[in-house]
C-alpha cells in the first residue's frame, strides 16, 4: 500500500483546486512563476498522450515556461489508479522538494485530490482485465446489491451510480479475499498544505463550458479523436473515459452528429461539475475564491505569499 508516513516531514506545498475550467492551470503556473515552483497535475484526464484538445490540457508553451509533472505519462490503452497516482505525485513533489522548489499540485479530480491530502492508503491490486470484463457486463444495480453484501462500507461510500469504482471494489474483493474497507486506511501525508479553491456562480460556469466545448471542436478535436481510433483505441480504452471523447468518437465512426455530440459533452461536463463542487464542498481548510471576480489572481498568490512568508520551502 502506498505510505504517506515514508515521506520527508515538513515540505510546504500549495493545492489549487475546483471545478472544470474556473482557471486551475493559470492560476498554478502564476504561483509557480512567482515563487519558484513546478506543477504537479491532480487532473485524470491529463495523464494520457494524445489527448490534448479535449481535456485542455497546459499547451506545449505554458509547460516550458514552467516546469510540469504526471501530464502525458501513458499511452491511452494504459490503465491507471488511485494507488499509482498517489505514489507518483508524492515522488513528484518530493523531488521537486529536493530542488529547495514549491511543489504546485494543481486540479480538478476530487478523489485523487482528497486521496493526497489525507493520505489515504490504497490496496496494490493489479487490474484483472477479465475479471473487469465480466463485471463491466452486469447491470450496475447488480454491482451495487452485490458490493452492499459483501463490503457495505465501501457500498455506501461509492454510491450506487459509479460503476468503475463498483467494478475495483469488487476486483479487490475477488482477487484477495478481503473487502477495501479492511484494507484501506489514512496516514496524513507530513506537508504544510495551502489548499486554494476555485469556484464561480455555476450558470456562468456552465456558459464557459458551453463556449469551450465549442472552440475544442474547431480547434480539431474530431481530428485528434480520429488519430486516436486510427491506432485502434476505442470507447473501451480506459482514457476514452474522459468527457466528450466517447461522444467525438460516435461523431468520427458516422454514429452520430457533431452537434448531438457537442450537445451531450456539454450536459455531461455540466454533471460532472455537480459531482466535483458535492466532493469539494467537503473538503477542509480551503481558501476558496471566486475566479469570476476581478483581482481573484492577486488575491490567491498574496495568500500563498502570506502561507510561505517567514518559512523555507522545507522546515
């Protein structure tokens, strides 16, 4: 299981959280400009290679302006869980520790973010493609009574309509005989956290989702989606999870219309802004601020300067 407690003690380190597209990535490159950082991306869908336009993911020019980690580490037919990420991130910030930089962990996956944070440990249980197979067929209802009778902590944490995270349960149910509940516990990581949150009043937020759904199609999405099915990734590929690409893809294989796909990107990435303000209201600690008001940047990295004033990079 991955262990928090292994880490070096006393590392300040900034989080900038929130929703999709209330302005993560330019506030953390501000902050890691200004004080001497590098990024460490907390965002699922910045992972794979490939997958540029539709998950906004930092350009070419933003990252070489600043240094970036955990964006394009896989290729899209690569699984990936909890348990990599938190191993690779606490790496990640624990080198750029060493380099007496500020290690700018920055976005928008909830589980991963908290999972960090409170330095959950994680049963190593490699994915078991068959097996994932077999339960990927039930019906998610079935998944659901199915975990409730055997790991009902889990059950009633993962809720009844996620049904990849229903799937892992039960996987790691099958494979070792224990549920995640026994085996899942928190150590907290030993960092000085600054967490900033990210929010806007959620029409105006749906209205900039709306226009960059809009500007990724003319900027090529169907194109990028195309190479991807061209090299024979499909719908079934664990990146191909990430919203809109499923829907680019019916668009590309002529099952349905651009403006029907653009349509349901939208309603999801709407849904999916919901679940990300429910798990981040429960959050603690966070210095929220609204990135619709005007002077919300100066405001944040003042925060950050106040947080780091008087203190090294590592106490």
């Amino acid at each position: 299981m991955t262990n928090a407690r292994s880490l070096t003690d006393g590392l300040s380190v900034v989080v900038v959280l929130g929703p999709t597209a209330t302005g993560k990535t330019e506030l953390a490159i501000r902050i890691a400009q200004e004080f001497g950082g590098e990024v460490v991306s907390a965002d699922s869908r910045y992972f794979y290679r490939g997958m540029d336009i539709g998950t906004a993911k930092p350009t070419m020019e933003e990252r070489a302006g600043v240094p970036h980690h955990l964006i394009d580490i896989l290729d899209p037919d690569q699984p990936y869980s909890l348990g990599q990420f938190l191993d690779d991130a606490y790496r990640s910030i624990e080198e750029i520790g060493k380099r007496a930089r500020l290690p700018v962990v920055a976005g928008g996956t909830p589980q991963y973010l908290r999972a960090m944070l409170e330095g959950w440990t994680v049963p190593e249980v490699p994915p078991d493609d068959e097996l994932r197979l077999r339960l990927d067929l039930e019906a998610i209802e079935v998944l659901f009574e199915r975990l409730s009778s055997v790991d009902p902590g889990s059950a009633e944490r993962i809720g009844p309509s996620n049904k990849r995270r229903l799937i892992r349960a039960l996987e790691v149910f099958e494979k070792t005989g224990r549920t995640m509940t026994e085996q899942s516990g928190k150590t907290a990581p030993p960092y000085q956290f600054h967490v900033i949150g990210l929010t806007q009043p959620r029409d105006r937020l749906y209205a900039r989702i709306d226009e960059r759904v809009q500007r990724m199609y003319a900027a090529g999405w169907l194109d990028e989606v195309r190479a991807l099915y061209e090299r024979g990734i499909t719908a079934a590929h664990p990146a191909m999870s990430a919203h809109g690409y499923r829907e680019a893809l019916e668009v590309v294989t002529g099952t349905t219309s651009d403006e029907d796909a653009i349509a349901r990107t939208r309603a999801i990435i709407h849904r999916y802004v919901r679940h990300q303000q429910t798990w981040f209201r429960r959050f603690d600690s966070v210095h929220w601020f609204d990135s619709s008001n005007d002077g919300w940047q100066d405001a944040a990295t003042e925060g950050v300067r106040g947080f780091l004033s008087g203190r090294p990079l590592r106490t």
